[in-house]
C-alpha cells in the first residue's frame, strides 16, 4: 500500500472516530434542544391560560405598565401617570396594571404621591402587583458589570412580574429592554417601550474607544490599553443583546431626537419607532412674570439638577470663576463688577454620596476664590425654586448628552436665558430656533460657557428679553396635551388588537 492510501486510511479512521465520538453529543444536543423548546411552549400555553382565565372572569383586557420605582417623584414617573391618565380617558372598557418594586406603601398611597408631586389625578384606580426582588436591578447589587448584570436582573424581575399576572398589552416605561422578550414570547403579550435613555449608546462606545475619561469611564481604565479593549468588547456584545432584546417591541416610543437616533442605530425598528416628547409641568413657571431686567443690580445664574457626577457642576463652577475673573479685569461688559453676579446652585441630593459630591463642589469654590458668589441650595421647596428662576438671568445646563433636558424646559418657561451644553437632547430638540428666532444659547467647555455668559451678560435688556420671550413660547411643544397626543396615537395599533 502506498504512502498516499495509508494516508487516506488514516484520514478515514480518525474521520469514523470523530463521528462515533461526536455522535452521542450532537444527539444530546438535539435533545437538550427539543426539551428547551417543549418547556418554553408548556410555559407560554401555561401563562396564555392564565390570562384566558382571567379573562374570562373580569372581561376586560389589561395594559400592565412596568415601572418599579413608580413611586418615585423623577420625569419619568411624570411620563407613566400621563400616559395612564389619557389611556383610561379613551378606553374606558380596558383595566390598567402597574408592575411596581415599591414595598411598605398602599395603592392609594401611590395614587396620592401622584396627584401630590404632579398634580395628576386618574379617572379612575388602577391596580398594583408588588415586586418582591426589585434589588436586581439595583445598581448597589453590581459593583462591576454593572450594565449586564443590571439586564440579567431585569429579566428575572420580568419573570415575577409575569407569572404574577399576564396582562393583554405590555408596555416597558423605565428602559428594561430586556423583558420585552420575556412578556412576548413566554406571555404572548402584545409589547411596547418608551425609552428615556438606551442602556448602552454609540456615545458611551466612543468614549472608551478614546479612552476618554468620563464618570462613566474611569481613569485606570481610559489609561489602560488592555482594559479599554475589554471594554470595547463588552459594550459591543452589551449593544447586540440590547438591540436583540429591543427588536422585539411592537411600538417604540422615545423622548428626545438623540435618543431615537440610538435606538434606531441599535434596535433597527424604524418603521416601528416614534419620537413622543415627555410632559414637562411648565404651566407654575409661566405663570411668572416677563420683563426687562435693566433695573437688575445683581444678575444670577441658576443651575437646576441632582447633584450627580453627570451634570458637571465642576464646569458651571470653572467656567463662572473665569467670567468673574473677566469681571475684575473689566472685559465683561454689564453693569457692576464682580459682586453684580452670582452662581446659585438648586438641586436634590439622594443620598450620602451626592451629599459628599456637594462638599467637594463647595471645596472646589473655595480652592478657586468663588466662595462668596456660590450658593448652594440643596433640596428646595418649589415656591423657591420658582422664585430663584423668576429673578434669574441665565439658566445654567452642563450636562453632556443629557438625553432630554426637563430643567432646561422649566428653565426656558421661566423666563431665563438658557445657556446649555451642545449635545443630546438641549442641542436638537430645545435650544433650536422656533419660528426662525432664538431661543437660548449652546456652549461645550469651561472657555464657551464664560465667552456665552458674556454675551448674555453685553446683551441689551431688550435683546434679552426678546429671547426670553421666544423661548417661552417654545416650550408649548412639550405640553401635557402635546404628550397625550402623540402617546395616544403611537399607543393605537395596539390597543386596537384588544378589540379583536
């Protein structure tokens, strides 16, 4: 036999010992695989029994809102007791469920929270399953990871949410992505989401791919070239489940034009996809007066936000420090020196950390000499809220890609000048001409927020005021009536399918 046909009998041998090896796993597979497809078909039929009989017994469909920390007091509980509220206005034959993780409260108290903080009051209750595991979607609970662990958890929480109670229509209003699939294909739920903020962003892969370092990309791993590789890699897979998990949405609502320029890079659902501006309550801050300010000794800045590492407060702060700076060396012009100015500083703090961020800020004021023209008012009633934005000049947004902007709204509807930072939301959907007139000024770092804060400050009291004014009557397009329009029509296709 010749070297050529040992070798070929070789080659034969080892190919029938692969295959005699491989055999009993591709089996093992096929029925592992079988199996898995035979439990989730015995679930789905289990939990479409569920609601058959459910059904059956009350005779109404139900829309199930998932929002466990509905009874916070952020824009986004504002956006959920909305869009219950012109919901049960236009069908009044269909129930109305809200998934929640909040333990130790009542229904109405819940419902009172609501009128309390938003002043919105539904037509009628709605019910409530309690949530026993909202921890996993805690971000405490993942030091690291924080982002996938985060999705993992919220698709266990998703679970318990559904095995509590399958509704008819499903709708997503806090960003978990990652139950979309769990409700429509184990509860053969029709589904829907409304998107505040993608939980993974080309933005956010861009800045690691920079290694540009962020509070969202710390230093030891912008600095290392193997662990922004890592990095790199996981977001990439973290955005392929994410937009996986998203394409399954029946309807996509978003909140901003820079939110569903994401979501429609990641989930690819265009034809599916809406941009529904959120409610902003503007109605207490137009209430406020709107004249010339030439009889202003003393221009203020006010900034509104929590103090959270994103907002940036450290560049309202440089940048104010340069402008006073101007002030003394009288390249400022405006009336008054370096006491006709100062930075008010209006925000909530959550906790210990947002409290020790605080007395960073105030340490920061000190080191740079801005002590005495820095105010900080932490957690303020409204009354003087409304009160620092009615006697403001400039309304003060460093945010970098803050994915909408409700204070940079209030701002405008207050009456300010708004000076806010030229990304996301701010960039192109507020601050735009309206009717081809100003409305606010954009600016990016510590050197274009002093030179715009000049430019406010050189204005004359008219040129000021006629902003103003443009602004004002800008922010009607993102009125409550604005919100239940467009959420009703995106809303329609599906709750056309619970008349079938």
């Amino acid at each position: 036999m010749s070297v050529h046909d040992q070798l070929a009998q070789c080659l034969c041998d080892l190919i029938r010992l692969l295959w005699t090896l491989l055999l009993p796993c591709v089996f093992l597979c096929m029925l592992l695989t079988a199996t898995l497809v035979a439990l989730v078909m015995g679930v789905r039929v289990w939990l479409q029994a569920n609601r058959n009989a459910r059904r059956a017994r009350d005779g109404r469909p139900t829309v199930a809102f998932f929002h466990p920390y509905c009874n916070a007091g952020g824009g986004g509980e504002r956006v959920l007791w909305c869009a219950l509220r012109a919901l049960q206005n236009r069908y009044q034959d269909v129930n109305f469920m809200v998934y929640t993780g909040d333990q130790g409260v009542t229904n109405q108290q819940i419902l009172d929270g609501a009128r309390r903080r938003f002043n919105i009051l539904l037509p009628r209750p709605v019910q409530f399953v309690f949530l026993k595991h909202r921890l996993l979607v805690e971000a405490s609970l993942f030091p690291h990871f924080t982002l996938i662990g985060q999705s993992v958890g919220s698709i266990f929480l998703g679970w318990e949410a559904l095995t509590e109670f399958v509704p008819d229509v499903y709708i997503d209003s806090m960003g978990y992505a990652f139950t979309l699939p769990v409700f429509k294909y184990l509860g053969g739920c029709h589904v829907a989401s409304y998107v505040h903020y993608p939980t993974i962003s080309t933005d956010m892969l861009s800045v690691v791919r920079e290694r540009n370092p962020r509070f969202n990309n710390a230093d030891y791993i912008s600095n290392n070239l193997f662990l922004s590789a890592v990095k790199v890699v996981y977001y990439c897979l973290l955005a392929l489940l994410y937009g996986l998990a998203g394409s399954c949405s029946d309807v996509v609502m978003v909140n901003s034009s820079w939110t569903l320029n994401h979501i429609l890079t990641l989930w690819r659902a265009t034809n599916r996809t809406c941009l529904v501006y959120p409610p902003c309550d503007t109605h207490a801050f137009l209430q406020l007066p709107l004249d010339e300010d030439s009889d202003r000794k003393c221009h203020s800045i006010v900034s509104i936000g929590q103090f959270r590492p994103e907002k940036d407060h450290r560049l309202q702060i440089r940048a104010f420090r340069k402008v006073l700076q101007k002030k003394e060396a009288g390249l400022v012009a405006g009336p008054g020196g370096r006491e006709s100015l100062r930075l008010v500083l209006i925000g909530g703090c959550r906790n210990q950390e947002d409290e020790d961020r605080v007395l960073m800020l105030r340490g920061l004021c000190q080191e740079l000499g801005v002590a005495d023209r820095v105010e900080f008012k932490l957690n303020v009633p409204f009354e003087e809220l409304k009160r620092e934005l009615g006697e403001a000049t400039v309304g003060l947004h460093t945010m970098w890609n803050e994915h909408f902007g409700i204070g940079v709204v209030e701002c405008m509807a207050a009456g300010t000048v708004i000076l806010a930072h030229k990304s996301g939301g701010p960039r192109l959907d507020i601050v735009v001409p309206y009717e081809g007139r100003q409305t606010g000024f954009l600016a990016e770092d510590e050197d274009g927020y002093a030179d715009a804060i000049e430019r406010i400050l050189a204005l004359s009291p008219s040129a000021r005021l006629e902003i103003r004014r443009n602004a004002r009557h800008s922010v009607t397009r993102f009125s409550d009536q604005e919100f239940e329009a467009c959420f009703l029509a995106a809303m329609e296709p599906l709750m056309g399918t619970l008349e079938r």
